[in-house]
C-alpha cells in the first residue's frame, strides 16, 4: 500500500483513500500516522491534499476522520460548510469543542499499529 509521492499522485490518494476506509466508525487519525503508514513520513500535507480531492471521489471516504497531530479539524473548511465535519463527527458519538476532538488519545486510531 505504499505512495509513491509526488511523482504518481493518482497512486498516492488512492493508497491514502485506502487507509482512511478502513478508519472505524467513531475513531479518528491524523494526516501524519498516514503518512508514516505509507512509508512517506515527510508527506502529511500531501494526506491534506488527499482528503480534499476525496470529496470528488465515487467511492465514499471517511475524510472527516481524519484531523491534525493534536486532535484540531484543520480540514473543516473543505466540507461545504465549516459545520459538517464536526457534525459528522459527533454523529458517531465523538465529541468535538472549539474545533479539537475531545479524548483524541483515547479515540485516536494509528494504522501503523492497527494493521499490523
């Protein structure tokens, strides 16, 4: 499942993609475990560039699962309204204030040690 950076984006957001269906229902990960699951550490900003074309995507990916290294919704304003994510998240019981997931380290799902 490893991206090949920027070199085959197409190949990278799909790998990405990948990654976030298998997020659970409930839980949340950052653009940077992502990243480092891919093998492409450096890469987290390119998950963000991931998350937002994922919204054009047939097939339905979770992005408002995903949020920044300390638990912020820094994607919000990709969503159609900065609102959404934070409604799609507290849909699946997670709590959000002022923009942050509430308990992050305890509903934070890293794919690095989920997929294993």
């Amino acid at each position: 499942m490893a991206g090949t950076g920027h070199a085959d984006s197409g190949t990278f957001f799909e790998s990405v993609f990948a990654v976030v269906q298998l997020v659970p229902f409930g839980r949340v990960t950052s653009y940077g475990a992502i990243a480092a699951f891919l093998g492409t550490k450096g890469s987290a900003r390119m998950v963000g560039w991931a998350m937002n074309a994922s919204h054009t995507s047939v097939t339905r990916i979770p992005a408002h699962r995903v949020v920044n290294r300390n638990g912020l919704l820094t994607g919000r304003h990709h969503f159609g309204s900065p609102a959404i994510m934070q409604q799609l998240l507290e849909n699946e019981g997670v709590e959000v204030k002022d923009n942050q997931v509430v308990r992050f380290a305890e509903l934070f799902w890293d794919p690095a040690r989920e997929l294993i």
